[in-house]
C-alpha cells in the first residue's frame, strides 16, 4: 500500500517537474553565453612576457586581472554553492534510504520480485531495478536542480530540458543493466561464503570496475556522444609528434561532441590498454588556442605516461576493501538491532541494498577530502609533466582561466584541500609562470651575430 502510494506520488512529481522543466528552458536559452564569461585570453600581458624582471607571482597576478570581476563573482558562485551541495546530497540520500528501510518500502520490493519469479538470481536483479527505478524518482527533485536548472542558470548547459531528460534515462538504463548483473553476483558470493563474502564482494567489485573503465570509451560514451577521429593535421600533427616524443604508441586523436550537453572545455584520457584513447571535446577545439590545445594535450599525456590510470584503480581497489570490510559490520550490527523492524531477512536478502546504500552515503562524505587529495596529487603531476612536455606555460594559464568558468579561482588552503580535486586556477597559473620564470631561455631570443663575426671560440 505505501510503495504503491509513494509511487503514484513520484510519478505525478516527475510528471509537474518535466513540463515545469520543458517551460524554464525555453525561458533560460541553454547555451547561450552570458555576459559573465571567462575571456577568451589570445594574448600573453606585458607582465607575463619574457624579461630579465620576470616574476612568477606577477604574471600570475596579471592573467588573472584579464578574468571581469563579473565573471570571477559568478565562477565563485558556481563552486561555492557546490559546497552546500555535498552537504545537501549527503543528508538527502540518508533521508531517501531510510525512508525506504522505515517504512518497509524495501521489503515491500522484495516481496514484489519473489511473486514475480522463484529463481533467486532473477528475484535480486528484480529487486535492483526496482529500487533504482524508486530511488531514482524520489531523489529526481534534486537531481534535475543540480544537473540542469543549475547548469542552465550559470550558462553551462546546452541541452533543453527534453534531451535532458533522455539522457538521464539511458543513464537509469545502463545502472539497471550493469548495477543489476553485478548485485546478482554480489548476492551469490553471499549465499556460497557466508563468512567471508566480503572479501570475494570486493574482488569482484574491482574486478567489474575495471571492466567497466575498458569497454566505456568504445561502447558506453557512445549512448550519449559520438567520438571520431580529428582529422585536422594543424591539431593532430602537434599532439601526435608531442605523443612520440613521450613514448606514447598513439596513432590517433579523437573528438568528442561535448557541446550538444555543455560549454566545459575539457580532455580526457580513458581505457586500459587497445581502448586506452586521448580524446579532446568540441569545446576545447572550438575556443582553446593552439598553444592552449598543446598543453592541455601535454597535461593527458603525462596521465597516461605516469601510469595514473593504474594508480588511480589501485587507490579504488583500496578504498572498495576498506569499504566492504566495514560493510559487513555495519550490516551484520543493522540487522541485529533493526532486522525485524524493517523486514530485512538477512544479508542474502535483496532488501538489504537500502542499508549498503546508506552505509555508502556515509562512508564516501566522510571520504571526500581523501578521494579529492588523491584526485588533485596526480592532476598536479599532470600539469608538471604537461608543462615540461608541451613547454606552453602561456598556454597553461588560457586553459586555468577556461577552466574557471566553473571553478573557483583562488581559494584558502583548506577550501582547496576540503572540496577542490584538481589545483585551483590560481595555483596552476602560478606553476605555470614559475615554470616560465626558471626556463626563460626558452622563450628569449639569441643575440644576433654581427655580419662577418666569427664564432665565438670555445
């Protein structure tokens, strides 16, 4: 009776909030720039220009007076507000999934997937697709705020609210797919070892992981973009001979269509192995300079040449162990004090998942300055590579400022370390310019030898 009515409920929310949507959209003109932008910095300041007085921290100042104070206000916004949503996220999702373990809606579930099939296997992915459809729709309040009317009000969205929307189910589609084949497995591992599922749980998690990270740049970003090969020599030619000259076996640079969802500028490196890709989007192409391209190019680059996709995955298959070994106790002490209350058999039972989710939500708040100091550690060896490799701090500095159309500029030392995972704006233009400042041979000319000098002997 309540899982029917919450149902009903949700539909009718999601029903108001789509055509609620469908009106704010055409209103708000997604994609549109707002005077509040980032410039499109083409030139190098005076104070950031090669001299025998160059200073790092006031090249550093100089770019960054190149930002409006409109533009740096909005940005500033943008982020901050962020903070108030991992707070917001955090205590919205233990409200959600308590609300289905309280109220028995969980049980509920469970009981409905056992009248539609015996077989436990199928009764578990059931179960999966059941709460994923449930939870989805009672968390569809914030997530249409924070992933369109948010970023339609800051000018960083494209899409209208209608493609929107079928975005976000094809994502509900591949989470009901993969999440529901790896819950059965998870579920049989517990019915076989008892004793020890948590560890065999968190093998098979990493092992489903690493799957996942192989097949998603040929089979998955392809539900919602459509990589191709870059074509244009006046941009592969400089990324190909930059990949050779690093040791990278890469024959080809791809583009990907990121401007039919977003205006970020980005690039990525993703794949393990033959599906390992360096892939650029349509944004960074379309509004980065050469130079900017380069170092961005140089940044991935050193990703892949540091080996920051397997440390990466190491440091997931730490945490994945960590959490599965407090996962069992938390579970094993749950269904203790709270089993009967909420119907929840066992921890072979499919209506045990509200309690992993909820033991998830707590775990990875109380782990977000951990993941976002890994995160920012390997982006900061990034751009030293980047930098070193592509030798275009200028064009360093154009992509920090890019890049801080949605991100703050310059922070405290807390506020970088709490919420940022890359380095601040600030920061990477400061590294770049230090770079600069220790290198500045590079950029200055050599003195002419008079006509008919000879060569000074050694």
């Amino acid at each position: 009776m309540i899982f029917s009515q919450v149902a009903r409920a949700a539909a009718c929310l999601l029903t108001l909030l789509f055509v609620v949507g469908l009106g704010a959209a055409q209103q708000t003109a997604p994609g549109q720039k707002p005077e509040t932008v980032m410039p499109s910095v083409t030139t190098v300041p005076l104070e950031a220009q090669p001299s025998n007085h160059f200073n790092a921290e006031v090249a550093t100042n100089a770019y960054l007076a190149q930002i409006p104070a409109s533009a740096r206000a909005k940005s500033d916004a943008y982020f901050e507000g962020g903070y108030w949503l991992v707070l917001w996220d955090f205590l919205y999702g233990v409200v959600l999934y308590l609300i289905l373990l309280k109220f028995r809606i969980s049980a509920g579930m469970r009981n409905l997937a056992e009248r539609i099939t015996r077989a436990r296997p199928l009764q578990d992915f059931v179960y999966w697709v059941e709460f994923l459809v449930v939870s989805t729709i009672l968390a569809f309040p914030i997530a249409v705020y924070e992933g369109f009317f948010r970023e339609v009000k800051y000018g960083l969205a494209t899409q209208t609210f209608g493609p929107w929307l079928v975005d976000q189910f094809k994502f509900l589609a591949i989470n009901a797919f993969f999440g529901g084949l790896l819950v059965v497995l998870l579920f049989a591992i517990a019915r076989w070892l008892p004793n020890t599922w948590h560890i065999w749980g968190s093998i098979v998690t990493v092992a489903f992981t690493a799957l996942i990270v192989l097949i998603a740049p040929v089979y998955l970003i392809t539900m919602f973009n459509s990589p191709k090969k870059l074509e244009d020599p006046k941009l592969t030619q400089p990324i190909l001979r930059l990949a050779r000259a690093n040791g990278i076996p890469a024959r080809d640079v791809y583009e990907i269509d990121a401007s039919k969802q977003t205006t970020r500028m980005s690039a990525n490196v993703s794949g393990f192995g033959k599906t390992m890709r360096i892939t650029l989007n349509d944004n960074l192409i379309n509004r980065g300079s050469q130079e900017e391209i380069e170092s961005v190019m140089g940044h991935e680059m050193g990703h892949y040449v540091l080996n920051h996709i397997y440390k990466s995955f190491m440091f997931i298959s730490i945490v994945t162990v960590v959490f599965f070994t407090l996962l069992k106790w938390t579970i094993d002490w749950s269904l203790r004090r709270w089993g009967t209350v909420w119907q929840v058999r066992a921890v072979t039972d499919p209506a045990v998942i509200p309690i992993v989710f909820l033991f998830a939500t707590f775990f990875f708040f109380i782990l977000t300055p951990i993941q976002n100091t890994e995160t920012r550690t390997t982006e900061y060896e990034a751009d030293m590579y980047g930098l070193n490799a592509s030798r275009q701090p200028d064009g360093f500095a154009q992509a920090a400022i890019h890049l801080g159309e949605y991100r703050k500029m310059s922070p405290g030392p807390i506020e970088e370390f709490l919420f940022y995972d890359h380095p601040s704006g600030r920061s990477r233009i400061y590294a770049a310019m230090r770079w600069k400042a220790e290198n500045l041979k590079l950029f200055t000319a050599p003195n002419p030898q008079p006509a008919g000098a000879e060569p000074a002997k050694p």
